[in-house]
C-alpha cells in the first residue's frame, strides 16, 4: 500500500516546503531526501494517485509539467543534463501516492537505475 497523501498537505500550505516554482496548475519544490544535488518535485495541484491513472483530460497539464521541469531545471543551472523520474505504483518505486515528477542533477547519472 502507498502511504498518505503527504503532497496534498503541501499544496494546502498544511505543511512546509522549499516550493520553487508555483503557479494554477502546478507546483515545484525541494525533496526532503535529496538523491542529487538538485533534487525537485514537480506536482499537479489535481489529484492524481498514480502515472496509471493520467487520462485524456490530463494532456495539457502533463505537457505543462515537463516545461516547469525544464524551466527549473535551467534556473537551477543544470546545463550539463539532467534527469526526469515518474515512479509508478509500488513496483515502480513510488512512496507518495499523488503524482509527481522528479528533477534530478547536479552529478553524473548512471544506467540502469536501481
Ligand atoms: P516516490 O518514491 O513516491 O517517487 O518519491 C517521493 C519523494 O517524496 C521522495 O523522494 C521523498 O524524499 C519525497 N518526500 C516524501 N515526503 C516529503 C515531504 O514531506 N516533503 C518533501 N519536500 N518531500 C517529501
């Protein structure tokens, strides 16, 4: 089972974060356990559980996500590359149960991930 929704408490501003990025659609901030030296998560606002539950209605959102990632992650200066992660579902590797995006850089990234 995925834990609670800690994200929503997040985008009600319930509990803190290094938000840096924030507009209707989305939000971008700090992992608390960064796994790079930049390390962002960019959230819809829209509840979302998994990657498996994106529909047709959520095209532009999505779309939208992927130009905040790439703003982001040229404001935080990763000029070199970076990396994007969805981990979908518990085989996937996913802990919080709302969408999300990871922006990963900073340092030289291997392949296959873990
Ligand atoms: P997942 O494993 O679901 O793809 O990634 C969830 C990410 O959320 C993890 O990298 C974890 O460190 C991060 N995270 C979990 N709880 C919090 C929190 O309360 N605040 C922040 N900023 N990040 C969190």
């Amino acid at each position: 089972m995925l834990a609670e929704n800690i994200f929503l408490k997040i985008i009600n501003k319930e509990i803190p974060a290094r938000i840096v990025h924030e507009d209707e659609h989305c939000l971008a901030f700090q992992d608390i356990h960064p796994q790079a030296p930049v390390h962002i998560l960019i959230i819809p606002r829209k509840e979302i559980r998994t990657h498996a539950d994106i529909t047709e209605a959520d095209r532009a959102m999505l779309g939208h996500l992927h130009l905040v990632a790439a703003r982001v992650a040229q404001e935080q200066g990763l000029t070199a590359g970076y990396r994007l992660v969805v981990n979908c579902g518990q085989g996937g590797g996913q802990a919080v149960p709302h969408l999300h995006v990871h922006l990963l850089g900073g340092r030289a990234m291997s392949w296959p991930p873990g």
